[in-house]
C-alpha cells in the first residue's frame, strides 16, 4: 500500500430524509498532482478543497461546514436544522468536528443531505495548526470521570442523578435538568406522590412476584418504560444505543425521541431481534416532512408512535437557557414569528420545526399514512383523556413533559387520580391503556399509579442521567433498582401480580 494522507469519504448515495445508503471508501489524498487550474481530486473522483476555500462560505447565502475531513455545503440546510440556523453559522467556514460530533451522529449526514451536499474533502496540507485547548468545564468532566464511584454503590434513582451532575458537561446537565419558569411544575411531580398512601393488606403469600405486562399489547417484563427523551448523546458519546441496548438487555420497551442524537436507523440497528420500539413524534410544520418519518419508521418495524402534543412551542427552560451564556439574540423565536426574543440553550433551539397548529382532526391524516397505533403524549386533564377515546387512539400518557413545558402543570399522579374518580369507567374498562410520567423515581411511585389504573409508567430523565454517569450499564442499574423497588413493595402490600393492584389500595391525603 503506497504510503501518504488517507482519509475516509462519504460518497452519498440516494437523498433525503426518508434514509439512503452510504458509501464508505478510503482515498489517497495526494495521490494526483494538480495541473494548473484544474481542481484537484482523489483517484475516485472526490474533490480535493483547501481549507482556504472552505473559510470564504460563512454566510446564510453560502454556508459550509467541515466535519472529519468532509466538506459539505448546509446552506439549504439552515432552515431546516432542528438545532437552528444560527448554530451552524456560528461554525461555518470552520472544522466542526468536536463540536458536531459531541452532540450528533455521524449518520445525520447520510440522511439530512443530498448528495451533491457533500463537496469534498478538505486539503490536508492547507489544514491550519490548532491547538487543542481544553475547557474548563471539560477539566472539571475529565477529572470527575476518574472520581466516579463504582456503579454497585448506586443504591436509587437519585444517587444515580447526583453522579450525573459531577460528570456531565455543563451543557448536557442543563439540558437534561432544566425545568420551565420556576421549576414548580417539576416540583410538584416529585412531591405529589407523598399525597398517596397505601392501604396494604398482610398474611397473604407473597414470595413468588410476577410483574410482568403488556403495553399496547406488547409484552414487557415490567411495568415501566423508557419516555422518549432528546440527545442522549450530551451524556455519552453512544447516545441512545445504550438505552436501546439497556431496554433489550432488561426486556421493557423504548420510547425514541424525534430529537434524538443518534439516528433511527442506527438505533433501529441496534436492537435485539424484535425488540419493541415506540416512535415519538413532533409533527414538523412541513408535513411532507413529517409523513416522510412516518412512513420511514413504520418501514423499521417500529410499533407505535407516541405524538407528543403538550409542545406546540417550547417551554421557558432556564438552567439550558442560562447554560449558554446570554444573552443570544436569535432572528427568530420557536413559534416561528420575527422578534428579539432571548432564545437561547438546546432546548429552545430544538422546537424551531414544530406544528404549533395541530389540532385533533389532524389524528385523520396521520392515520392516513400509517396503521401503528398512536399514543398522544402530554394530556394533562380527564377532558383531553375522553377526546383522545373519542378519537380512538390506542392509549394517553399523562404528563407534563417532566414540568419542562407549561409550568404548574399538573403532576400525572393527580391527572390520573381525578380520572379515576370522574371516569372509572375508561380506566376500568381498559377503553384506552393510560399511562403516566413525570417524576417517578421509586418502586412505590409506580405501584401507586398502578393501583390507581394506569398500565404502566415512563422513566425520562434516570435514563438520561444513567446513560451519561455510566452508559449501557446504568441503564440497566435503572432498570434493575426498579425492578428491586417494585417487588418489594408488591411483597409489602400483599399482592404477587399486577392484577391485584387496586384503587382501594391507595388512599389521597388532603
Ligand atoms: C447534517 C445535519 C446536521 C448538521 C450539519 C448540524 C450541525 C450543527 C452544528 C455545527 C451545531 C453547533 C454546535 C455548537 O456550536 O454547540 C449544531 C447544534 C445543534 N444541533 Fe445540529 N446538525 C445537524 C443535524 C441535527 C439534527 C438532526 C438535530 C436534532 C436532533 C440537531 C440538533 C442540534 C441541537 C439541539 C444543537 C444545539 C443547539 C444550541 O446549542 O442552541 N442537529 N448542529
Ligand atoms: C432532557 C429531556 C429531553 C426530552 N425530550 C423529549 C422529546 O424529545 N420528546 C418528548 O415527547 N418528550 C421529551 N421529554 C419528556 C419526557 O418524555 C418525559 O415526559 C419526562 O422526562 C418525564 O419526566 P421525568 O424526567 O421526571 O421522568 C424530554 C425530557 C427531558 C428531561
């Protein structure tokens, strides 16, 4: 093999969002020599840029980015980065790799771009000398990395969540934590468990458990499931593979975020044959778009979806906001409309492309594009759980978005008790599955929703912060805790299967 620069090139095959095959193949960078005037270019025929060239496109009319070696052009890409526009042109003309990759997947390249997108690949011998300058923020990371404590050490949820703070960045850490305006909404899912208690029934055999279930008639070891959750990847480079790996290992079911970091093919990848996966959708202002994702992922085998309607614009979340570094005066806020608003954090910059004008009747069209059945994500009062029944959907999750979006929100717990006192019948008659999230971190939490006649519960933020203390293995630390947590307590309240978790079990103390 001749000696010399070897770089790995993209050669994109088909385009768009809808998925296409990538080509993968190794070049020799300096292979041909340049006649004058002609472009240069590798054997294979991939243009070879200078880096010089690559400086001059830093504008909205002329934007490219480089990222490992590759050059593309995102110009006509700006509009439609779920991250926003100005993100990218605050890295345009530049190499963007640590930055691109600490956040998303190589493979948003192979599906978001066309293929004459991609330009080239960058001149090594143009190439400037940087050097590499770490943060303090990434000091701090790399020094509490080499501190973690053992993961058999993690007794519960919040322990888990506590290692998470010391080692995620201070960006992933916002992100995940941040909850909207004072936070009260977040508050109150925690503490509205402590208004239920249990009346448990003694001298009953209770040695042999069985928690096992089926959410949307898909079996599930346990109760619990994994709430969508977006970019996994601020916590660990593997992003939401390892959740992927850690729900299969543990046999209970992941929702995927329609902002996940990695994409749905690559988590699609990873499954276990015919592990289950739920899709969660954020319908896109261009529906075209969006029936696009649908038809992809029905194509992947996934087994429902999960529309998310409690977000027509994101909610106020301060700690990301904070995170940043304000002010950042973006062109336009995430309801789409020209102003100064201070939008600045992950979260803000991630609602850009919702439909804020979903409405009910718009269950139809979905329909018309796929048969999964479909979850609605965010109902937040017993009107919206009979609309939802109306409109024949499979099942609702009570939440409120983990008190990230309208704040004083209620907390599922209560949505779910008021559900059981003016219609029993729905929950009873298992007219719809209900299910709950926002705030769960205990056995006992769960086994109360449960008794109250929600099917099962959806852990959002321990998964993240699992992930990003410990990866593959604090998601199943999760699963596992619970799981210990949820036998326990049947075992004390005197029942061995879901079955006999009943409303007179649980009582509401003013
Ligand atoms: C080929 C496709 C993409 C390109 C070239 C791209 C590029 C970038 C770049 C350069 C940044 C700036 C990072 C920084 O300065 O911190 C960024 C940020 C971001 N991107 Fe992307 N991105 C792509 C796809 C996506 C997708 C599919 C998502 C949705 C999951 C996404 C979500 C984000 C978010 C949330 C941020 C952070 C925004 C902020 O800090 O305010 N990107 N992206
Ligand atoms: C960092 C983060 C990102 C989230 N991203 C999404 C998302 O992309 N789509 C969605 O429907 N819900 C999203 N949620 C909400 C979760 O699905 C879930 O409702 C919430 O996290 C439950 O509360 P918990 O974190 O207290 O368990 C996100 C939550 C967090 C914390």
């Amino acid at each position: 093999m001749p000696q010399g620069i070897w770089a790995e090139v993209l050669i994109v095959g088909a385009a768009a969002v809808a998925g296409t095959v990538i080509f993968s193949q190794r070049v020799h960078l300096d292979a041909k020599p340049r006649a004058k005037g002609q472009a240069q270019t590798t054997p294979s025929g991939v243009r070879i840029i200078p880096y010089e060239e690559l400086q001059k496109h830093t504008t909205r009319e002329s934007c490219w980015i480089m990222v490992k070696d590759q050059i593309f052009d995102v110009t006509d890409f700006l509009d439609l980065h779920p991250g926003g526009a100005a993100v990218i042109l605050k890295n345009a003309g530049q190499d963007a790799t640590k930055i691109y990759e600490s956040i998303h997947s190589a493979g948003f390249f192979e599906t978001l771009l066309k293929p004459e997108q991609h330009l080239g690949v960058v001149d090594p011998a143009t190439l400037p000398q940087v050097e590499a300058v770490q943060t303090e923020d990434e000091i701090r990371v790399e020094q509490a990395r080499k501190n973690i404590p053992n993961i058999n050490l993690m007794i519960n949820l919040n322990d888990i969540e506590e290692e998470a703070h010391s080692v995620l960045s201070k960006i992933g850490w916002s992100y995940y934590r941040s909850t909207a305006d004072t936070g009260s909404a977040f508050d109150s899912n925690i503490a509205a468990f402590s208004r239920y208690w249990f009346r448990p029934r003694v001298l009953r055999p209770v040695r042999d458990i069985d928690m096992s279930t089926t959410i949307l008639g898909i079996p599930s070891t346990m109760p619990i499931f994994v709430s969508p959750a977006a970019m996994a990847k601020l916590g660990h480079p593997l992003g939401e593979i390892n959740i992927t790996r850690g729900a299969a290992a543990c046999g209970i079911i992941q929702g995927i975020s329609s902002n996940a970091s990695c994409t749905v093919d690559e988590i699609a990848d990873a499954r276990q044959p015919g592990q289950p996966l739920i899709f969660q959708l954020y319908v896109n202002k261009d529906h075209k778009i969006t029936e696009d994702t649908l038809r992809k992922i029905d194509k992947l085998g996934f087994k429902g979806i999960m529309l998310t309607v409690d977000a027509p614009v994101l909610g106020k979340r301060e700690l990301d906001m904070k995170a940043r570094g304000l002010p950042v005066i973006r062109g336009t806020n995430n309801s789409g409309a020209q102003g100064t608003a201070l939008r600045a954090g992950v979260a803000n910059s991630l609602g850009g492309y919702f439909d804020a004008n979903l409405k009910w009747d718009d269950l139809a069209w979905i329909r018309s594009i796929t048969s999964l059945p479909i979850v609605i994500k965010g109902v937040q009062c017993v009107e919206d759980v009979e609309l939802a029944l109306e409109y024949g959907c499979a099942g609702v999750l009570l939440s409120n978005h983990g008190g990230r979006q309208l704040d004083y929100a209620p907390a599922s717990i209560d949505v779910l008790y008021e559900l059981r006192q003016r219609r029993p019948d729905i929950l009873d008659g298992k007219k719809l599955e209900v299910y709950c999230d926002g705030g769960f971190r205990r056995g006992t939490d769960v086994l109360k929703a449960l008794c109250l006649g929600a099917t099962a519960v959806g852990f959002g933020r321990p998964f993240l912060f699992a992930n990003g203390a410990y990866g593959e293995e604090g998601v199943r630390k999760v699963i596992e805790i619970l799981e210990e947590e949820i036998a326990t307590s049947m075992r004390l309240l005197g029942v061995t299967k879901l079955s006999e978790l009943k409303p007179e079990m649980v009582t509401r103390m003013a």
